[in-house]
C-alpha cells in the first residue's frame, strides 16, 4: 500500500521535529566514525511487535514500516530503526524523508559516516517542487555536512553553510559554524 500525500506529510513533519530536536545535541557529540553500530537488547514494545505482525502479512506496506521505523526510534533502537528505513528507500526511492530519518537515526547511532552519507542523499532526493517544504530539513541536512566537513574539506564545508543558512537563515548553529568558518 502506497503512502498517501497527505500522510506522507505528517509522518515527514513529525520527522522533522524529531529530527530537529535531537540535533544540536548531536553536534556537540564527539565524532567518532570507527565506532560500529551495536544492537542493545530492547524491551517488548507492543507497538513495534503489532507493527511487524503487521508487516509479515504485507512485507511492501511503506505506511506501516514507517510507523515501524518511527516506533524503533522512539524506542531508541537506532540499527532497527537504520535497516527499516533502508527497507523503505528500497520501496520508495524518491521518497526523501526515508534518507532524512536514516541519517537522523546515523546520527543518533553516532555514526557519523554513514549519516552524512544518508544527509547527502536526502539532499539530492529532494525533488525542485518539494524545496519548500522540506526548508528546515535541508538546512539540518547541510549544516549537518558542513560540519562534518570542517576540519577536513573547510572549502566544502563553507558552501554547505551557505547553503544552509540560504534556507534557514536565523539558525543559531549555522550562524555560528558560518562565523567559524570564515574566520
């Protein structure tokens, strides 16, 4: 069953604020990109295991792998939640927020390799149309990279600021990494 647009949305706006939220404190995190990704034992969730009985009836219905992908992160079951988000770009390539909330979930996994990689191909997924309304991610996206960048490919990283400041201009944080940078 395909998302609808409307639902899609939602599910991608409530995203949004999640993802939001958790990244500033990601980028006062350490990086440390030789860290592997490790599964802790989680609790039952009732939610995540009606979503996967849910799933083995219908193994393509992206709705409720994203309900699922959300639950796993709710729960902060980060390589649960990575792969079903992989499920769903394999189902719905052109589907960018499925590459957002990788990233987020990278992020949060402190994998900050791979979540740069999943910032970048949400960026490049984001259809002209869909600029927008996807504004504040995009700016979260590239200010992700910038510094990422920074100590590595400064030249690179000032232009990702840029464009980060270019859709979200009075965010503090880019502000900052964009004085940083041009000292």
């Amino acid at each position: 069953m395909k998302m609808t647009k409307s639902n899609v949305k939602n599910l991608f706006l409530g995203l949004m604020l999640v993802g939001t939220a958790g990244f500033v404190n990601a980028q006062t995190t350490p990086t440390d990109t030789a860290k592997a990704t490790t599964t802790t034992p989680v609790q039952t969730n009732p939610t995540v295991d009606a979503l996967k009985k849910q799933i083995e009836t219908n193994p393509k219905d992206s709705e409720s792998l994203a309900k699922l992908a959300t639950a796993y992160q709710d729960a902060a079951d980060w390589p649960n939640a990575i792969d079903t988000w992989k499920k769903i770009s394999v189902l719905l390539p052109d589907w960018a927020p499925a590459y957002y909330s990788q990233g987020y979930a990278y992020q949060s996994a402190k994998d900050d390799a791979n979540a740069k990689i999943a910032y970048e191909k949400y960026i490049a997924t984001v259809k002209p149309q869909e600029l927008e309304q996807n504004k504040k991610s995009l700016a979260y996206a590239y200010l992700y990279i910038a510094f990422a960048e920074q100590q590595t490919n400064p030249a690179k990283a000032k232009e990702y600021i840029a464009k980060s400041l270019q859709y979200d201009p009075s965010n503090q944080d880019a502000l900052k990494l964009s004085k940083a940078l041009n000292s």
